[in-house]
C-alpha cells in the first residue's frame, strides 16, 4: 500500500466510530434496504432493474449505504474498502438487517483476493477517488474483476467542487482546476469537521477528463453520462449553488480487455 492511502486509511480507521454515530442518528441504513431511492438517483436506479440474483461489487463502500440498498434490490454484494473499522461496523449491521453481503477489507488499487472476470456490475459511488493516488490502476482493477458486457458505473463529487476556498461568501479560486495534488491536510477523528487535527490526509483532485480516460484505458466503452444535483453541504464551505453536486460515467466492458 502508498504511504498516501495508509496515511488516509489510518484517519478513516480513527474517524469510523463518529461516522456511525452519524449515520444512526440519520438512520438511512436501515431504510436504505426496502427504499433504495434514498441512496441512488434515477440515472443511477435504470440499470439496477434487473439486478436481483447478479453479482455486484462496491468499492471503496465506506458507510456501505449503497451495499445495503443493492443487496435490498436482491444482488449478490460484496463490499471493498481499506478501513477495517467500516467493514465491521456495516458487517454487524447486516447481520441486524438480514443481509448476506461478503466483505473485503483491500485498497481498491490492489483487488488481488477478487476474481477476474467475476461481477456483473461494479458500483463505486461518494467521495472515492479523492482519497486515490493511482486513478487508472484503480480503474484498470475494478475492470479486471467485472465480466465481459458488465457495467462499471462511477458516480463522483463533480470535480469543479473542489477548486473553491474555504469560508468566503462568494466563490474564490484556491486550488488550480488542473493541480491533481496530493494535498495534505490534518484532521481531527470528526470526519465532518474542518478543525486542525493530527491525522494527515491526502487528497487528489482529479478533473472530468481524467475520470472519462481512465475508464476509456481500463477496458471500457462508455453508454452514459450524466451530471446532477444542486444540494450544497455546511461541509462544503463556498457557496456552490447552481454547480453541479455529481458527476455520474457509466462504462460497459469491451471484449479484448
């Protein structure tokens, strides 16, 4: 593993205990399984309408809501993501909620205990790659294991989101749209806050096209794009209004790859 994504997992680790506090009080994992339109907006929901009895991977699950929502639509899930905490804490929830979802603690760069050529569909949904080093080889794994014809679908925080500075009342350039990092920041375990801490992450801002050229490089034709949502968080810090929230690249598996 990088040193960046150990540094990374070692924050999420620290921060698990206050982002399942977070989640118990907003209770979306519980309801998420009968209602999964609490997870997935409709561009997302369309190729999901025959999921039932397919096998499905998430990568990089972190709260695990869309594990819980797929497996609640009647797929076969396994869930992948590089902190332990996170995995045991989603693990006992299914255990509450009567899920079999398979769970595989690994950086999403090295997939090495999954098949090739094993899922149906590849799911990977949030704030993902932003914690990722190594975006193509990201990619280029979570092809490998996806079978000939399955869907890779990639629904991110809309790349022009995270040029913006911190506490000002109208938009202000801070990070060059094109400066991929790593930028290093110290946090506390409050994954939600913004406060100086001890646990160093790192972040890497990818653009719109680099997104589009690694799924391309992976193996993938691309069927489906869109961009979506107007909510702005309290976390955010700017005021984004009238910019895009996700951006959502839907890819299936060439032959030959």
């Amino acid at each position: 593993m990088n040193p960046y994504h150990q540094s990374n997992q070692k924050r999420w680790e620290a921060a698990a205990s206050n982002w399942k506090a977070m989640h118990d009080r907003r209770g979306t994992w519980r309801n998420c399984v009968d209602s999964p339109e609490l997870v997935f907006v409709t561009e997302e929901l369309k190729y999901f309408q025959h999921i039932r009895g397919k096998r499905v991977a998430v990568l990089g699950s972190g709260d695990n809501l869309a594990v819980f929502a797929l497996a609640g639509l009647g797929a076969q899930v396994t869930s992948v993501d590089i902190s332990h905490q996170q995995l045991d804490i989603a693990a006992a929830r299914a255990k509450e909620l009567n899920l079999n979802i398979r769970f595989v603690p690994s950086d999403v760069c090295r997939l090495e205990a999954l098949e090739n050529d094993h899922f149906d569909l590849v799911y990977t949904g949030g704030h993902v790659a932003v914690w990722v080093a190594e975006l193509e080889q990201y990619y280029r794994e979570a092809v490998r294991i996806l079978k000939l014809g399955g869907i890779f679908m990639v629904n991110e925080y809309h790349p022009f989101r995270r040029i913006w500075r911190d506490g000002t009342d109208k938009l202000e350039v801070a990070y060059d749209y094109y400066d991929r990092g790593p930028f290093v920041f110290k946090y506390t375990d409050d994954i939600l806050s913004r406060e100086d801490g001890g646990l160093a992450s790192y972040e890497f801002h990818w653009t719109v096209s680099d997104f589009i050229q690694a799924i391309l490089k992976a193996g993938c034709e691309l069927i489906d794009t869109a961009e979506f949502g107007e909510h702005v968080g309290d976390w955010e810090g700017a005021p984004m209004h009238g910019l895009p929230e996700c951006l959502l690249l839907v890819g299936r598996k060439r032959p030959g790859d």
